[in-house]
C-alpha cells in the first residue's frame, strides 16, 4: 500500500517506522484501558537459562518412541515438510525477481538441501 498511493510514495517517513509507533501508540492505549487489555508477565514466553552445561542438558527431554504410531505425530511432520518446501520454493521465486542480473536458480538443485534438512531428526 505504501508503495501504491502517490503521497504515502513521495513520504519522507518510513513505512516500517509507521509501523513502530503505531505499535507503541496502541500498546500505550492498551495500558491505560486498564486490566483486561494490559500486557503482564503472565503473557510472555518464559524461557529458562541454563547456568552450566548440566543445567543445560536437563533442559533436553528425549524423544517419546511411544509416539510412533501417533497419528498427529505424523500430520505434524508432514506439515512441516509442505511448509519447509513452500517457503524454499517462496524464497526462491523472491530471488529471481529481485537479482538484477535476471539469473534464474535451478529449483531441484535448490530444494535438495532443504529436503535433506527435513528428513534429518532433530
């Protein structure tokens, strides 16, 4: 949109920095609309810091081979593949459009690498 309207196009402010402070702007607003819409601790994601390298393994939990014939375990693992090749295939597109010399990636080529990291666990 930014780049399609004339006076948003001519615009010395940044789009991303519109962006920003509309951020700011409305998470200020929701501050003072009070409880129901306030942002607390309780919201973020905790994440826990290991103090040494056994604090660290502790963190790991080994995989449930009881899952095995899970039928969502595969579902899940499916999904993530089509979403990995979509966003490749996504990124690859992008790059042909962007590279100025108009070269073209082989896409096969391309996909090899990201398939393999698919397949490996982990």
């Amino acid at each position: 949109m930014w780049d399609r309207w004339k006076p948003l196009k001519e615009s010395l402010v940044p789009a991303p920095l519109v962006v920003v402070m509309l951020g700011i702007g409305i998470g200020l607003w929701f501050e003072h609309l009070g409880d129901p819409w306030l942002i607390t601790s309780s919201h973020f994601v905790q994440v826990p810091i290991a103090g040494d390298l056994r604090g660290f393994l502790s963190l790991l939990s080994p995989p449930a081979f009881s899952q095995w014939r899970n039928p969502a375990v595969y579902t899940a693992a499916l999904t993530i593949a089509v979403v990995a090749s979509l966003e490749t295939l996504l990124n690859i597109q992008a790059v042909d459009k962007l590279d100025p010399r108009q070269r073209l990636l082989h896409r096969i080529a391309s996909c090899w690498p990201k398939g393999l990291e698919t397949l490996s666990p982990g």
